[in-house]
C-alpha cells in the first residue's frame, strides 16, 4: 500500500470534523502532562467539542479549499485542534481557561464562524460567554420586569379585595374645578 493511501483516510477524518464547524482552534499542547491533556480531553469532550492531534501535513491537506485554510501559517510544531459544530466560542473558553493553570498549552490561532483570529484574538473570544449563557441573561432581563409587574398588579388586586386601597378605599374624584360665577357673586369686568 502506497504512503498516499495510509493517509487518504487521515485527511477524510479531518475533512469531516472541519465541515459544518463553527469554530477550530490551533494549540500547542508540547509540555502538557499526561494528567492535564487527560483532564483537558475531558472538559473538551464534555462540551461536545472534538480534540485531536494530527501531524501538520495531513492537517494542512484538510484545511486546503477551506475556510480553515489561514491556519495553515501556524502548522509548525506538535499541534492539536479544537473543533466545534454546535458553540463557536466553545473551544476558545476552554482551552484558555485551562490554559491559564496549565502553561505550557499555548493557544496558536483559530476561525471562529468564518474569521480568523491570532492567539490575542482567540483569548478574547474566549471571554464571550456560551450561548446558553447568553440566553438565560437575555430571558432573565426580560422576565424581570414582567415578573415586578405581575407582583405590583396582584398587590394592588389584593389592597382592593381587602379594602385598604391608597386614599382611603373611596372613589377619587377629580380636584374640584374653579368655582363659576354665580349670579349672587359679583362679577368683576
């Protein structure tokens, strides 16, 4: 069997895992222990996000024609790959925040939804919160002033029912208008 045809499945792995993917990210993981890339592997994988190491060649093939091409600047020594279809900001956050305990993994460069960002890039992206985040932050904005309006409606249901609405319970009247001219007052010219 030729050296080509070992490779050709190699690639097509790569092929697949990049297609449709919201996010790849480029790390150096040279210096990681055994325990760290374990512990790594598994808050990755947790998160649905797949983490390989491939030679550069065969990830250089792969992201040829792609819109992961500009990571093939930084193919140069042990690299690994973050990949993500379903939370784009997904890698980013985990790897730099483990990055931040464990040194010596070095994040490289990334496309996140189609823009290609350097190490700098990808550390800020990481500080994006998860989807997920993001939309209970956005529910809890909203539900809070429905929910401050339903507690006042239903105190103010309850004052009625009780008797002890403001002003004393009675019906409010509009402030008495000036009082007219009546034919005993005299009238000023």
């Amino acid at each position: 069997m030729a050296k080509v045809e070992l490779k050709q499945p190699i690639i097509q792995e790569i092929s697949e895992n990049i297609k449709d993917a919201k996010s790849v990210v480029l790390v150096n993981y040279l210096g990681l222990t055994v325990e760290e890339d374990t512990n790594l592997r598994k808050q990755l994988r947790e998160a649905n996000v797949i983490y390989k190491v491939y030679k550069n060649t065969m990830m250089n093939f792969a992201f040829k024609g792609t819109e992961f091409e500009s990571l093939c600047d930084q193919l140069e020594g042990p690299n690994a790959i973050a990949i993500s279809k379903e939370d784009a900001t997904a890698p980013a956050r985990i790897l730099a925040k483990f990055a931040k305990k464990a040194e010596a993994l070095e994040l490289k460069s990334g496309v996140v939804e189609g823009i290609c960002y350097d190490s700098e890039g990808i550390r800020r992206i990481s500080k994006i919160p998860s989807r997920e985040e993001l939309l209970s932050k956005l529910l809890g904005s909203l539900q809070s002033p429905i929910t401050n309006f339903a507690r006042v409606v239903k105190q103010i249901a309850e004052a009625q029912e009780s008797g002890n609405v403001p002003g004393g319970g009675a019906e409010e009247t509009a402030p008495a208008a000036e009082a007219e001219p009546t034919a005993e007052a005299p009238v000023e010219a």
